[in-house]
C-alpha cells in the first residue's frame, strides 16, 4: 500500500484542490482522505507530498513513441513531465502491421536494428509486454502503414481490391487491440489516396468502434478545404473523430484563423468532431525531405537517394529549391545521422548558405534521406486561441527521448521533453489551475474512452504525478534538447513508481490499452 500525504489534490474533474491523502493499493486508487482522517496502519510506503500537487497523470493525445517504447522502456522524456498514457500511431504511421513493401520510419527502422521482429500488431503487442513499459500506450493503426502493405508506395489512386485488402488488414489489427485509424494525407503514400478509400477505412473503424485522428492533407493553403474534407468523412461514416496538431501553417495563412475556429467550433457543437490536439509551440518538427518537390519525394527515401546520386537530377532538385518561395530562415536543421551533419544542428537553413538547394540536397544525401528539421511557420497568437479552447488538447507530436543511450544522439524538438509544462504554463492564465489540469487528464480520458483514468477517485487506476507548480517548467530549446523539465517529484503507473525524485526506479507497469 501506497500512501501520498501532505500534498494539494487536484482530482483532474475541474473542482478546485483541497489537502488529503491519496491511498493506492496495487494498481488502483482505493481511498481519497480528507486532512482530519486517519491513515492506513500496516506495511505502507509514503510519498510526502508536501508544497506540492498531486494530480491524475497526464494524457498525451498525439505522440509518436511505438518503437521507440521497446528501445527506453523508461520513456524518460516522457515519464519526467509527469505522463502516464501516450496515444500512439499518429500522422498514419504506426509500428503494426508492417507486411509487403511497408517501412518504418528512417529513425525507427535504423535504431531498432535486430529488434524489429514483428509484422502484425498482436506480434508487436508481444515485444512491448516483453519491455516492461512504465507508461500506457494506446495504439492506432496508420493508413500509411496499412496502405504500403498493400500496394507499396505507388503514386496512383487505390483498387477496389487494395482497399478491401487495407480493409482487411485494419479489421484484423482493430481485432487485436487497435484503437482506430490515424491519417498522414501530406505524406506518402497516403498523400496519393483519394476520399473513397478514406471512407472505407473510416466506415470500417467505426463499425468496430474505433476513432479517427487525422494529419489533414493541407495545414497551410488548402487549410479550410482540408477541414471540410474531414467534416464530411465524418459525417458519411458517423466515426468518433479529432485533428491532429491543428494550426494555421505560413505567414500567408495566419489571417484563417476566425474562419478555421468557427469551423471547428460549428462541428464539435453538432457533435461532429470531437475537437484537435495541439503541441505549445509555433515550429512544427518533421523530415527535412518535405522541402523536395512532390516528383523527388516519391516514393520515400530509397528513391529520394536515387535521385540524388543521379547528376541530372540533383541538379532539377537544387534549382526548383533555389528557385522556391520558402522562407529558409524558417528552416532549421534537427536530427542528423552523419557525423559532417551535426554542426548544423539546431541552426537555420539561411545562416548556413545561401544556396539552400544544394545544401540541402547534400545534408539529405549524408544523411540517407533521414534529416530532421523544424518549421518556424505559426503565430504565437493564433496558438494561444487554439489553446484557450476547451476542445483542444494536449499532444506533443514527438517520440520519447533519452539524454542517453540510443536515442541520445538524436536532436529532437523540444516538444519531446517539455510539452506538459509548456501547455500548462500558457494554459493556466488562461482558465486557471483546475480546468487546466482537467484539460491534461479526464478530458482527454473521456475523449478516448479511456475508463478509469484521467481522475483520482476512489476505484480509478493509480496513475498519478506529484509536482511542485512553480518548478514545472521547460527546460529543453531548440540548440539544446536533451533537458528533462523541472518540478516533477513522483510519477505513478498502475501503481508503480517508475520516477521518483528525479530518478528511474526501474519499477515499470505500463500497459497496452484496448477499446472498452
């Protein structure tokens, strides 16, 4: 038996914190007691939780962690801003099913090694249970994956007989604990999908209960249309559904910003959309390969290298990006893999060159096509409008990382570390202690289904962080990521504690949660 005294509770319903004392025995919470009762007696461990508050863990609705949850099962980036639950398999990517020409992505393939063992989801399933994960992880099927396993990477619309057998494939994976679907319609393959064979996977996730989160196919110019696109999937298939990472991306478009939240503010009033997730900060982070022109880009990295070993080629590649109209000193370099690559890190394309097409063309090939970049394209105030919603969530947008170990050599966003106390720092002046918490844990548990998590209460699941609010801050930039964020004392999972003043106890019991 476990008991936290001495703390202010914040139970993640949105009611104001009061002191007490939270009892966890095994992996649930059996008693919340006020100040004046009397504790437990008997073989119990304590957590003085004194100046500090004890709340529900915190729910990241949008992360990218499938891999690399077998790697560092200690989730270290993660567990030290105080989350619990991860929903994985985002931006129609996930680790399972993988069968056919389906790839992971560059990072995740070239660190697993060895490892990567599994095809279907039950198979992968069996290597995160062997892990002994501290977190729970939630995992959506990707259409991506589900569409390179069955046509590869084909640039062309999809045949009746490739969606039945996508369909086939995703009513399987839901079978053996998938959440529901994710889309990516700006990456590949997915970007060469039209909306029938959108629907048939989303028609087919909501027979079985399953949820929809998408990456839209446009952020930035074609931001409004995208929106409507989802609207009306929804609305043919009657799926329970949110966009993911919603922003408006390019100076150009920050002016929708009335018209995008009227949108979204109209469809989660009728019920049609269940709202978005959005990281605290205006750079987004993805592959620098983006930037390529969509004929380079097709077919992923293997063909992208070709392109750039051809000398015809590489140079069409370099002159349409010189030739562009991106801002380049919105464009900073971040993970790298060669050796040459890694003064670049954390530095904007313009103050490296200025001739961005041939730098880039040969960072990339150095890199084998596996560049990592920031994208400094959002308003600072278009942000906090989005984050003063009440149907906008918390979602970093990141794997977890490590300072150490095989991860540690990466150099991710700082979203990996510090997207907890950055929403809640931007969050609480905005409507206070308590909603902002409930925002972090039970909104995001009722929106996900996910039953007995989100609160402390009497019978829920102990997924608990002890923390001290003036300390929670991020301490992870852009020049140097690797820094775990400040003020988190405890973190507890199913009852263990797998963090606890500042160190990984080893004590993991995460878990893989199916649908209720």
């Amino acid at each position: 038996m476990t008991l936290i005294v001495n703390g202010t509770i914040v139970d993640g319903t949105g009611a104001p914190g009061f002191g007490g004392t939270v009892v966890v025995d095994g992996e649930r919470i059996t008693d919340v007691l006020p100040l004046s009762s009397p504790l437990p007696a008997g073989d119990v461990e304590t957590v003085d939780a004194a100046g500090c508050l004890v709340t529900p863990g915190f729910i990241d609705c949008h992360a990218h962690s499938d891999a690399y949850l077998i790697i560092e099962p200690d989730a270290p980036s993660k567990i030290s801003q105080g989350v619990t639950t991860e929903i994985n398999g985002q931006c129609g990517g996930s680790a399972a099913p993988r069968y056919g020409e389906a790839r992971l992505s560059s990072d995740w393939a070239s660190i697993l090694g060895e490892r990567l063992v599994w095809r279907s989801l039950a198979e992968y399933r069996r290597e995160l249970d062997a892990a002994k994960i501290a977190l729970n992880t939630v995992q959506f099927i990707g259409h991506n994956t589900l569409r390179s396993s069955v046509m590869g990477y084909a640039a062309r619309p999809a045949g009746s007989d490739d969606v039945k057998a996508m369909v086939r494939l995703l009513e399987k994976s839901l079978d053996e604990g998938g959440f529901g679907l994710t889309t990516g319609l700006v990456y590949q393959p997915g970007k060469y999908s039209d909306s029938e064979e959108v629907t048939a996977l989303a028609r087919a996730t909501a027979a079985k209960g399953g949820f929809y989160a998408t990456h839209m196919r446009s952020e930035g110019d074609r931001l409004l249309e995208s929106v409507d696109e989802v609207v009306e999937l929804v609305r043919r298939t009657g799926i329970r559904a949110e966009i993911s990472h919603l922003k408006t991306a390019g100076r150009e478009n920050w002016r929708k910003i009335d018209a995008l939240l009227e949108k979204i503010e109209n469809a989660v009033a009728d019920g049609t959309l269940l709202g978005c997730d959005r990281y605290p900060f205006c750079a987004a982070g993805t592959d620098l390969d983006v930037v390529f022109p969509d004929w380079a880009g097709e077919g992923g990295a293997p063909e992208e290298m070709k392109r750039l070993l051809d000398p015809a080629l590489r140079r069409r590649i370099e002159q349409e990006l010189n030739a562009s109209s991106r801002d380049w000193s919105t464009v900073m370099i971040g993970g790298v893999w060669h050796p040459e690559n890694k003064a670049f890190c954390g530095r904007f394309v313009s103050e490296l060159t200025d001739r961005p097409g041939e730098f880039v063309c040969e960072i990339l090939k150095r890199d084998l096509c596996r560049t990592g970049a920031f994208f400094f394209g959002m308003s600072e105030d278009n942000l906090t409008r989005i984050l003063s919603k009440s149907w906008t969530l918390p979602g970093s947008d990141a794997s977890l990382r490590s300072p150490s170990g095989p991860l540690g050599a990466d150099h991710p966003h700082p979203r990996a570390y510090a997207t907890m106390p950055e929403f809640y720092r931007r969050l609480l002046p905005l409507v206070g202690r308590s909603a902002a918490i409930a925002r972090m844990t039970s909104q995001p548990a009722r929106r996900f289904a996910l039953k007995g998590r989100g609160v402390i209460e009497k019978g829920a699941f102990a997924d608990i962080a002890v923390w001290k609010e003036s300390d929670f801050i991020a301490k992870s930039t852009y020049s140097e990521p690797h820094r775990f964020s400040g003020g988190m004392r405890m973190v507890m999972v199913n009852g263990a504690i797998p963090y606890l003043n500042g160190s990984f106890t080893g004590r993991r019991a995460g878990r893989f949660l199916e649908r209720n």
